[in-house]
C-alpha cells in the first residue's frame, strides 16, 4: 500500500519509511507523488498543523496521505518553541540558527527538561481521518553534540538513550523518538487495511 508523506522535508520522509516501511508500506513524498504544495502551518497545536498537511494533499489525490507536525517544547520556556519550533529563529532559518536561539535563551536556565511532541494525522481515500500522538522526553545540553539527526537533535539529550539524538545511530533514534512512537500508535489503527 502506498502512502504519501505530506511533507517536502527528505529527513521526515527517511525517518516515515525507515519505520513504516517493514510494515509493508510504500511510503513516498508528496514531491515524488508529482504534488506541488505548501501548506501553511496555521494551527496552534500540533494536531491542528498535522490535519492541515493531510487535508490539502489528501484533496489533490486518491491515495491514503499521512502528514505529521512535531516540535520542541522546553519546559523552561513555557513550551517554546512549541508549534513554531521550524520557524524560531525566522523563514528560512537554518538548524544552526535555530539551535543557537534556543541556547541563548536556555543560558541562565537550570531547568533543562524538554520534550519532542509529534502528532501525525492520516487520511484514508474515503476521507476517514485518524490523529495519532507520539512523545519523549530529555533535556537540553549546553552544547551540540553528534553528527546525526536534524533539527534540534544535536542539543536534545534523550534520557532513555543515555545520549543526543544526534549521538544516537538512526535506528537508535527510531526506537524511542517521538515521531516513531506517534507512526507505531498509527500503525496500530491502519494494520488491518492491507488484509
């Protein structure tokens, strides 16, 4: 069965295969699925930016369309950077932007838990619609560590890995992060579409 990821961010869709796909799912961006858009990402919770994604792609094609909305909540900052976690430091920013606002705020803060928050939305070709929530917890690091990941992997300290997602090897990550959590949750409610 395929699935379209409504998203142009490759990581996303790497990280959405990566999980999905020894469950016998192909999953293929919306850019390879020959659909040009963006969604403006309006909502004020994750959800709502999820359904968002899904609804507009879903509109274009007759395939089932699986879209997700994730971020970074700090605990120090009220949640920060939340539903804007991808335009903290400004459209366009880079990862480094991003991680270096995040740092300069977190500097006096003793409080370093935080938590990754992914919801991902799902709609079937006959426009049922399934939201499913994934969540970890950690804290945030002085500094960047590790090669790997994106975004804000590099300063997030994940508790059960013992180190960064950036540290952490893909299937390492995979095992307890957020979007993994939230795609399983998911798989749990669409397993029986194939049979």
């Amino acid at each position: 069965m395929k699935i379209i990821a409504a998203t142009n961010n490759a990581n996303k869709v790497r990280e959405i295969s990566e999980i999905f796909s020894p469950l016998g799912f192909e999953v293929v961006s919306q850019r390879d699925a020959g659909l040009d858009i963006d969604v403006e990402e309006t909502g004020n919770t994750f959800a709502k930016n999820a359904l968002l994604k899904a609804r507009a792609v879903s509109l274009l094609c007759d395939d089932y369309v699986l879209a997700d909305d994730s971020g970074l909540c700090v605990d120090a900052l009220g949640g920060e950077p939340g539903v804007k976690s991808a335009r903290y430091a400004g459209e366009g920013a880079s990862d480094e932007d991003k991680i270096n606002k995040l740092l300069g705020k977190m500097e006096d803060k003793t409080d370093r838990g935080a938590k990754f928050v992914t919801n991902i939305a799902f709609i079937s070709p006959d426009g049922k619609e399934l939201v499913t929530q994934g969540e970890v917890r950690g804290r945030i690091l002085k500094e960047p560590r590790g090669e790997n990941g994106f975004g804000y992997d590099p300063v997030f300290f994940s508790d059960e890995l013992g180190k960064s997602f950036a540290e952490a090897a893909p299937e390492e990550k995979n095992s307890v992060s957020h979007r993994s959590r939230a795609l399983l949750a998911l798989y749990e409610e669409i397993k029986n579409i194939n049979n």
